[in-house]
C-alpha cells in the first residue's frame, strides 16, 4: 500500500504543534526536535525527500517570513530577524506580519547575522540542530556558528534599582528555532496542503 504523504503532513504538522506546546512551557531543548520536524518537511538530500517534494509542492508551496533581511554589507556584524527582546530577555517575536515567500527562498533567507560574513540561514539552523546537535544526529564538533548560539552571543543586563544582573543569552537558537515553527503553522499553503 502507497504511503498517504498528506496523512504523514499532518502527523509532522502535529508534532510541530505538540513540541512548540512543550516548548512552551519552559522546555527549550524541544527546539532539537522541532528542527528534526521541519527537515523532514522540507529539507531534500540525495538519501531522501521531503514531504513537500514527495507531494509535489516544494515548487508551489509558500511560507511565512516575518523576517526582514538587511542589506548584506561586508561590514554587518550583528543582525537577528527572528527573535525580540523583552524584560524576560529574548524571545520569539511571533509577528504574523511578513510576507510569503517560496520554500527555497525561506529555507535560504539569511536570519542571523554573529559576527561579518557569519549569515546563518534557517536551513543552516535546522540542519544544525537536527543533523549535529542531537535531533536525529551528534556530531563531536559543531560549526562555529551554531556553537556561537549555543555558547550565548549576547549578555542581557537587567537593573532594578541599583542592583544590575547580567545572564548571559545562551541557546539563542532555540529561541529562533521556535520562531520557524511559529512562521510554518501561520503559512496557509502549508496548512491547506495537509488537509485537502
């Protein structure tokens, strides 16, 4: 019997509902999981193929950005169009607002700036977390700038009154991590695609 790719759609769309609900809740190491989702939706290698692809909407489908790329200078140091901060620290900046995109261009549209030429793509966060930092793989080296998120680039100062904390930002891409999820489950294709 033929797999049902629109029934496995849903099952992946269902996991990223239930992970980003546990995530939610304070447990930010789900962010491994929801990546590993999320290449088995969209990400095609020569081993294997995506969800879209096995439905023929890889070309078709768009998706949610709600990021809004700078211009991409040699000189650009610091830049993240995923994540917002808050009194909390960072967070998801769960806006709605953006702009369709196709799947290609979403998976290779620069979100993170760390440091001059370091442009992190979603499609190099996912692949990060799912194939090296323990979602469907572990690596015993990590990327330079995937080990740069996880280690924490930025310090958050919170002051109240004369007393002043400073907590570093670490696993800052978990917090971007949830942000794709939140962009994929606000993509009408997406979500038509599984229940037609």
């Amino acid at each position: 019997m033929p797999t049902d790719f629109k029934i496995q759609l849903q099952r992946q769309l269902g996991f990223l509902r239930r992970s980003a609900e546990i995530y939610d809740r304070g447990y930010h190491e789900e962010a491994v999981r929801l990546a590993t989702t999320i290449r088995v939706m969209l990400h095609d290698t020569k081993a294997s193929t995506s969800l879209l692809s096995h439905l023929g909407a890889k070309s078709s489908c768009t998706l949610l950005t709600t990021v809004s790329t700078p211009p991409l200078k040699p000189g650009l140091c610091l830049f993240d169009g995923l994540t917002t901060m808050s009194l909390h620290g960072i967070e998801p900046n769960f806006g709605e607002r953006g702009q369709f995109v196709s799947v290609a261009d979403w998976w290779k549209q620069v979100v993170l700036v760390t440091r001059p030429r370091a442009w992190i793509t979603r499609g190099l966060l996912v692949l990060g977390a799912a194939n090296k930092d323990g979602g469907a793989h572990v690596d015993a080296c990590l990327d330079h700038e995937y080990q740069q998120l996880l280690d924490g680039m930025w310090t958050f100062v919170r002051r109240q009154g004369p007393f002043e904390t400073s907590i570093q930002l670490t696993n800052h891409h978990f917090i971007a991590i949830r942000q794709l999820v939140h962009e994929l489950l606000h993509s009408p294709d997406l979500i038509t695609l599984a229940v037609r």
